[in-house]
C-alpha cells in the first residue's frame, strides 16, 4: 500500500537547478520524516539530506548551501530543490522513509531517479 513516487530527475548542466519530488501515498508512511539519498557509479549509497518530523534537517557537507530538502504537508510530498550542480551530484537520488537519523537506514524506498550533470 505504501508507495513513494518520484520525479525532476533528468540532464542538466554544471551550474543548474532541478527540483526533486517524492509523493508518497497508501497507509504506514507520511512526508514528516523523509530522507534524499543517492548513489554513483562504483560509490556506496550516501544521505543527501534528511528532515525530521519535527523540521530539523541534516545535509552532506558535500551539498551544504546548494541543496535544500522541504515538504508540502497538503500534497504529502518532500522535495529536494538542488542548486548549484556540479558533476560530482551525478548519481541515482532515491527519497526514503521513514528517515529517523544519520545512521539507520529507511524502511521504504523509491524507484530512483537519474540524476545526470553535464560540462
């Protein structure tokens, strides 16, 4: 029942922006606590960002300043507005959840969705 959809991935090029959203819907999962992790090419999956149910929100340091996770609480959906992007951000970006800390890995998961930054 639980399903997490995504969508905004696609080709952009270094300097960009892109917007990911993941919807969630079904029973047993909400929006509150979601994370945004990806995964490149011959690297393990790493967290992107995360945001607690209460709001609080953990970063790489690696996207510190040029990505932002929110949520629309009324769509049931989180979003990861990615700016500045360099073609280190190429990778596979899955949403997550429940996402509870640095650490502990989500139970549900999304499809993925390419991620691919151009020169």
């Amino acid at each position: 029942q639980v399903q997490l959809v995504e969508s905004g991935g696609g080709l952009v090029q270094a300097g960009g922006s892109l917007r990911l959203s993941c919807a969630a819907s079904g029973s047993g999962l909400s929006i509150k606590a979601m994370g945004w992790y990806r995964q490149a090419p011959g690297k393990q999956r790493e967290l992107v960002a995360g945001i607690t149910s209460g709001g609080s929100t953990n970063y790489a340091d690696s996207v510190k300043g040029r990505f932002t996770i929110f949520r629309d609480s009324a769509k049931n959906t989180v979003y990861l507005q990615m700016n500045s992007l360099t073609l280190e951000d190429t990778a596979v970006y899955y949403c997550a959840g429940p996402w509870l800390r640095v650490g502990v890995v989500p139970l549900y998961w999304g499809q993925g969705t390419q991620v691919t930054v151009s020169s």
